[in-house]
C-alpha cells in the first residue's frame, strides 16, 4: 500500500469506530452496476460538510487491493441487506482493483501554480506506480496516461481513480481562467476513453466547471444538489437516520429536524436495479424523495446536545457575504424575501459552475444551492433557505446597516400587498410613491424608473404570484399581471398612465378585455390603475404623487 495507490482502509476504519457512524456502504451496489460501463465516470457535488470524504475513504476501503476490508464491510448494509435474487453478489469486487487516491487541496498547498500542480500530483503517483510494477517497460515520455496504459497493456490491470475536492482550484484560484482550461484538459487527457479506467469517481462543493454549454469533462454524469439521481440519499443524512440518532441519545428529533433538516431531493430515475417491484412487474419504481439533513452538523448536535450554527466555521461562510454585499441585480431583496420563510422561482440552466461567472442573480443563487445555502426543490424550480442553521447564517450575513433599509421595503411591500387585497387604495397609492422616490431626480419621471418602483414595491409578490409584466400596450404606461400560484388568492392587474386620471388606467385594462383572458378568475380579480402627472410644478401639494383606483371584478 501506499500514499496514493491503494491507500488502505484505515481512514475507513476510524469511522466506523466513530462514537456516531451512518452506514452508507448500500452506495456502493449502485457503483458496482457502474464499472466497466460507459457510465463509469462519476462528479458528485455536495456542500462542505456533507461526509463527501468519508464516502471517499470507504470506496478506497473496499474497491483497493491489500485492504483487507472483508470483515469491515460484513457487518455493514451493503452485507446485511443483500438480497438473493440479487444477480451480482454484494463483494464482488471488494480488493479486486488498483485504487489511486488524490485530495486535490494537499497538492494546490505545495505547489506555486496549476502546472506545478500538475507535475507534482503525476511524479507522486508514477513513483509509486513504477514501484508497484517494476516489470513493465514504460514510455521514455512518462505522464499518468502512458504509464497507465503501459501497465494496462503489459498486465490488463484496471484502475479506480478517486478524486476528492476535484474542484479545488475553482475555488482557490477563482479568476484564473487559463490554468482552469489547463487542468480540465489534463483530467480528460487522463481519464477519459481509457481502458486502463473502471471506474472515475470525483467529489467537489461545485459540479463540474462549464464553458458556455459545454464541457471538458462531458463523460462524467454529475450528480448534484439539484440533480443528486440515484444518489439522493446518500447526499447527507436522511430523515430515518437522524431520527433513530435521535432515539438513541435521548435528542429532540424535531428540534434538530428544525435546525439541520430542509434539503429536499428526489432521486429521479429508479434508484435500484434489484428493486422488488421492477424484479416482480418489470415497471420502474416512481421516483423516491428524501428530506436530507447536514451530517456534521447533525453529528455535533447529537454528541453535545447542543442545537447550534455550526456553519460559519467552513471557508464558503466568507464568500457567502461577499456575493451578497454584491447585490447583484436585486439580490438583497430576493435573500430578505428568502428569509422571510418566502419561495422564490430560479433558472439553474445558466450556471457556469464557478465563483466568478456571473451573467444573472439567478447563477449566484444556483451557486447558493450548491454551497449548501439554498435548498432547491426540482418539482416547482423554487429554492429556500432550509432550515434555522442556515438562517442563522444569513442572519450573521445581514447585520449592516444596508439591510435595515432592505428589510424595511419587504415589510412595506408586504403592506402593499395586503392593501391591494383590501383595495385600499390610499394606502396602495401611499406605498407605491414611497417606492417611486428610491429613484434618483434626473430618472423619476422615467418610465423605467417607475415600471422599477412598481416592481420593487410589490416584491414580497413573487412568493405567491407569478409576475409578467405586459410590454406593447400602449406608450407612456406600463402594466403587470400577478398569476396566483395558489388557488385561494386573487389575481391582480395593474395599469399605469400618466398625466390622465385613474379612471383612464382602468378603463384601459377593460378595454384591452384582460379579465377575459383571466376568466378563470372571474370573481376572485383585482384591477388596480395608477396615475402620475409628471407635468405638476415642485411647488404643488401633489408633487410626485400617484392616484389610485381599485376594482374587484
């Protein structure tokens, strides 16, 4: 055995003879369905803390040669759940490969840039290859690809190849695009179409990094926060585990479910391929959801009983902060709606999977989700925060000054709203100019300045509604339609003019025939139409002021 070929089980070990051990060896069977495929190639990105290295230590433990890991893993699930009409028994290939095991942090930490990093890593492991086979005659050109597949022809020995904190350099060199493309293109030269790979298994915070919509790294599936498949409950603790931790050492199991649960993931695809019901039926079994919960964090509460933030001690607790001061085209009121309990719709798709590239607030919140801020929830596109840790870490995140002004229009917008419910219009008419003069004097009178007071005025909406603004209808006025997500509040029409009366706003909605196009909520339909005359002098009474009109239809 050595540093990093075939490193052993002892790291394995020492979690199994934890004081508090979750036994996720039954992961192992979905990866055994997996080598010598061509889906062979797994990225498997979690938040920090959520026992990504462990699961690492345990494929060494079982897939290296020289483990010796037959009585560590018999009394594990993997053993003891082992059904019969399983075709392929639970230890086939337990010791049966060469393991290389690399922590991608050790060689950054000890090298002075991304090539030396690549140098470093590769003599490490040809060293202790060359050692391992003194027979094989090598390349005069040696790299890892052709001494590997030196070895491979000379013996048709197969290598497992795990990689953890893959994603390292991402995040330590965060602006170093050239050194990012160099080492994406050695982990492909590396690893990919090779005969000599049985199975390639990496593990990072952030899935793998993209250039536009592509990948160097495109033979890998990814299996992520917001698509985990069959992974889902292998991400962090399930519910079923933390309640009989929860039994055993006398803890609140709802107490902690409050402070540690929230992640909720579905695993998509049918998670087993010895399932009873595709065995019986030949159907797939409907996808499973788990509610996942923060192992590390579970582990400390349970030891200590002491319920905690135990968040802010990892290195994204930082970056978090910085990319919310950013506040990145309204990211503050998306994060004090966020932590209002509230729901908010994200576009995932556009993420590159970096910390720099930004094109929308939308990829800094994807990032979130993945940093292990954010919940998501697959079904409806909507992300949370997820539970009262993390809360408190947005709250330890939000203390500035800034924010009080930030938290005081969501208060006001929610005001807003229920006003509009009401159809109260003075109040509406009131909280609408409050938001109109956030903007600057040389833009007030804008357009644009007001289709932006409206829509930041009516924020806490996007929770319940589903907000379209209607664009073509007529110059000098804007208007927004509000599509109830939820079956038992009103939908809502708003209509803007300027420089006539209100009445003309909501004759302008009934003309156009809006409610028809809403028939549905016929009855349970509120027109609002305001009006501002941006011609009256700075001297008048009703400078600057919105008049309002409210019908329900």
């Amino acid at each position: 055995m050595g540093t990093y070929l075939n490193p052993g089980n002892m790291r394995f070990q020492m979690a199994v003879n934890s004081e508090i051990f979750v036994d996720k060896s039954e992961m192992i069977r979905y990866l055994n369905t997996l080598i010598n495929t061509n889906q062979r190639y797994i990225s498997v990105s979690r938040p920090r803390r959520f026992g990504k290295t462990m699961a690492a230590d345990m494929l060494c433990a079982y897939y290296g040669k020289g483990a010796d890991s037959y009585s560590l893993f018999k009394s594990l699930k993997i053993c003891l759940n082992h059904k019969s009409s399983e075709t392929q028994f639970w230890d086939k290939y337990l010791g049966k490969f060469d393991v290389i095991r690399l922590v991608m942090t050790d060689f950054l930490e000890d090298s002075e840039d991304i090539r030396d990093m690549i140098d470093y890593l590769s003599d490490e492991v040809i060293s202790e290859l060359k050692v391992a086979y003194p027979e094989v005659r090598y390349s005069s050109r040696c790299n890892l690809r052709t001494v590997m597949n030196s070895i491979y022809d000379s013996t048709k020995t197969q290598f497992i190849v795990i990689i953890d904190e893959w994603d390292a350099i991402f995040r330590e060199y965060k602006e170093n695009k050239e050194d990012h493309k160099k080492y994406l293109d050695f982990l492909r030269d590396w690893l990919k179409d090779k005969e000599y790979i049985s199975l390639a298994y990496m593990t990072g915070i952030l899935p793998i990094k993209k250039y536009g919509k592509h990948s160097a790294l495109n033979m890998f599936d990814e299996y992520s926060m917001t698509f985990p498949m069959q992974l889902a409950s292998f991400a962090g603790f399930t519910e079923d585990e933390v309640f009989t931790l929860s039994q055993k050492y006398g803890r609140n199991f709802n107490n902690i479910k409050d402070w540690y649960d929230g992640y909720l993931l579905s695993d998509t695809v049918p998670p087993d391929p010895y399932h009873e019901q595709l065995i019986s039926t030949g159907t797939s079994p409907a996808a499973q959801k788990y509610s996942i919960f923060n192992p590390l964090s579970v582990v400390k509460a349970t030891r200590t009983g002491i319920l905690n933030n135990y968040w802010n001690e990892t290195e994204t607790y930082e970056a978090l902060k910085q990319y919310i001061e950013w506040n990145f085209d309204g990211l503050k009121e998306d994060i004090s709606i966020l932590m209002k309990g509230c729901r908010i719709k994200v576009d995932i798709t556009g993420y590159q999977n970096d910390m720099t590239t930004f094109h929308s607030k939308d990829d800094i919140l994807t990032m979130l989700i993945h940093l292990g801020y954010l919940g998501y929830y697959a079904e409806t596109k909507e992300i949370y925060i997820p539970n009262n840790e993390v809360l408190e870490v947005f709250k330890s995140s939000t203390t500035n000054r800034d924010w009080s002004v930030t938290f005081k229009a969501l208060d006001n917008s929610q005001k807003l709203l229920e006003a509009t419910w009401n159809c109260d219009a003075k109040t509406v008419a009131s909280l609408l100019e409050a938001a109109h003069d956030k903007a600057g004097n040389r833009t007030y009178h804008s357009e644009a300045a007001l289709s932006y007071a409206v829509l930041l005025a009516y924020y806490a909406a996007q929770d319940l509604y589903t907000i379209i603004p209607e664009l073509g209808t007529g110059k000098g006025y804007a208007d927004l339609s509000f599509i109830p997500k939820k079956p038992d509040i009103p939908a809502i029409l708003i209509e803007f003019k300027y420089e006539k009366d209100v009445d003309s706003a909501i004759t302008q909605i009934k003309k156009q025939n809006y409610p028809d196009r809403l028939h549905h909520y016929k009855g349970n339909l509120i027109l609002v139409g305001i009006n501002y005359d941006k011609t009256i002098s700075n001297t008048n009474v009703s400078y600057k002021h919105n008049s309002c009109e409210i019908q329900k239809v």
